[in-house]
C-alpha cells in the first residue's frame, strides 16, 4: 500500500531555534526538523517545506493565511495531510484562523516545542512524530472535514476551537479547558475519544458563500483587544471614539471579566463606539459560555447586550478577535455576522 503523502510547512519557533550569541533563534528548516524524528519517514511520503524562520510571536494574520493558501495549492496538488510547525506564543491563533479558512477534506495538524532543540529532553521531534501519526491515520483522514485543523502537542490532540495555552513554559503548556481533547497517541496507534463542536465554523462558511478567506487581498481589517480588569478607567476606549477613524480599527474585542462584565463606567464609551463598528465581548478566561440573562446592573452581560455589544459565547478572546477578523474580511452585514456569533453562544 503507497504511504500517504505529507506536506510539513515550517514557519520557524522553539522547535527550529539555533544556537546564538547569547541565547537561541530560529534556524532550522522543514527538512532538519522531520530529519529530527527518527522512524518518520515510514509513516508517510514527506514534501517539507520551510515557509519562515521568525518567532510566533512574528506571526500576522497574512502570515498564516499566506500558509492556508499553500495548504490549499497542496491539496490541489493531492497531498493526503499538512502539518504545520511554529512557535508556541501564537499557536491556538494560527489554529484557529487556519480552521476558518480551510475547506479542505484532509487532515491538518499545527504543532510545535516548548524546550527548543538545545535543551535537555527537547520534545520537538516527538511532537513532529505524533503529529505524523495524527494526520496518517486513518480514521482522521476520514474525518478530516469535521475534525477541522488540531494542534497536537505531548501525544494529545487538540480542536482548534478548544485549544490554548496554558502556561508560560512547562512541557505540558496546551489543553482544552472547557472540551478536553480529542484524543491521544498511544504508541502507535491514534485513539479519538470526541469530536469538536464547529457550529461557528458552519455558520461562518454559510455567511461567506462562495468567499473564502484565502481569496481577500490585503490590506486586512484590524480587530483591538482590550481586557477589562478591576479599576479599568476605559480612556483607551474613550479616545478610540473621540478618533474619527478609531485609530484604524475595524472592530473591538472585550475581554470582559465573569460572565460577561465591565466596570459601569465603561458602558458611555461603549455608547459611542457602538454606531461605528462590531463590540464583541469574550470571557477573559480560557473557558466557559458567557451569560446573557443572569445579571442586569450596569455593565453586566444584560446591559451590555441590551447596548448592542454582540457575545462570543464560549469563544476567548484571542480566537473571537479572529473570528470577528473573518467576518469582516467578507464584507458581512450585521445580521448574517449574529448568525455566526449566535452559533457560539
């Protein structure tokens, strides 16, 4: 039986750093990294490409559409499967804006390293390993379209929509907080235990129709992202709305505290920035649906959504930044944009 053919993009991160002149930087390339994982090539056909070498923390929404755009031309090609390996600052984001742009019915796998290559116990290449066991295995390659992208780190898959990372530096940095993972790699065999809930995404490529995201030219809209926090005065906001072009932004999100809060204060810049483009408020914390009909004071989720702030449901805010992004970048009324925010919530 021919082994499937596999494309690994590499765009840079812990996993490729090098040795510098006080510390590391990335270096290594597509090929030096699945040359890292001894076995890998009996798993599958490998085409390694290396898109950059910067620091996740680099990365821009172009960025990680231009690598969808080379996933979709290797699709075309009749590659089986995509990996995808970067830094681990923005690794839940490129996950997530990859699973809202692709429409592809194989199976892609975003992974990366906590320990770069010149540390003791580097886990690069075991990550590089499970990710090729993920994305060759069967059952994923059957269920690709619903699966949609997932990160695996450590032997375990992640949804896009469920991941993120939880913790500066420790090897087991990424979870799913509110969903738990897919599945596990044990040995070599692949065992899904879920399925991801992906209600947004079906939304998302209804309102879009024939648009998809890899077809829009740049410029690309900006989206800010403001955490509410105990005391927060909301001048950030206040001069945002003083601004005739709002600093260049196209849309905010909140990072609102509990179910869906900010100080009372803040609610009169709200006011005057609603008329003028999306407010979205997201839960601050990596898990957990907002409320909508629990609190009524001032600046609770009641009276926001009364406003016309729009809730991200269960969405953080770092994936209903890019969620509200995609539905700018097609153009999408406000209507067709609550279908999509209502299949969040």
């Amino acid at each position: 039986m021919a082994k499937p053919r596999i494309a690994v993009f590499a765009l840079g991160g812990t996993i490729s750093m090098v040795k510098g002149e006080a510390g590391v930087r990335p270096g290594l390339t597509a090929e030096q990294l699945v040359a890292a994982a001894p076995g890998i090539d009996a798993l599958a056909e490998i085409e390694a490409r290396t898109v950059s070498t910067i620091g996740s923390s680099d990365l821009s929404v172009d960025n990680v559409l231009e690598v969808a755009r080379a996933i979709e031309a290797a699709v075309a090609d009749g590659i089986d499967g995509a990996i995808v390996t970067q830094g681990t600052d923005t690794m839940e984001e490129s996950a997530f804006l990859l699973d809202l742009a692709l429409r592809v019915d194989v199976p892609v796998v975003v992974t990366g390293a906590m320990r770069n290559p010149l540390s003791i116990s580097h886990d690069g290449p075991g990550n590089v390993y499970a990710a090729m066991q993920v994305v060759t295995d069967p059952a994923v390659r059957n269920g690709a379209r619903e699966l949609g992208v997932m990160v695996v780190m450590l032997d375990s898959i992640h949804a896009a929509v469920d991941v993120a990372k939880t913790n500066t530096s420790r090897i087991d940095a990424f979870a799913s907080p509110e969903a738990g993972p897919l599945g596990v790699v044990v040995e070599d065999r692949v065992r899904l235990t879920g399925r991801p809930v992906r209600d947004h995404k079906t939304a998302l490529d209804a309102a879009l129709g024939d648009l998809t995201l890899t077809s829009v030219a740049p410029p690309l809209p900006a989206v800010a992202l403001l955490t509410m926090a105990m005391g927060e005065t909301g001048a950030l906001l206040a001069a945002m709305a003083a601004d005739p072009d709002r600093f260049g932004y196209s849309g905010i999100v909140l990072g609102a505290m509990g179910g869906g809060h900010t100080p009372s204060w803040v609610t009169a810049h709200l006011d005057a920035l609603i008329p003028h483009l999306p407010v979205v408020m997201a839960g601050r914390m990596q898990a957990g649906y907002l409320l909508a009909k629990t609190y009524e004071r001032e600046g609770s989720e009641m009276d926001l959504l009364r406003r016309g702030v729009r809730s991200a449901g269960r969405l953080p805010p770092l994936k209903a930044r890019l969620l509200l992004t995609a539905m700018l970048m097609g153009g999408l009324d406000q209507g067709a944009m609550d279908r999509v925010w209502a299949a969040t919530n």
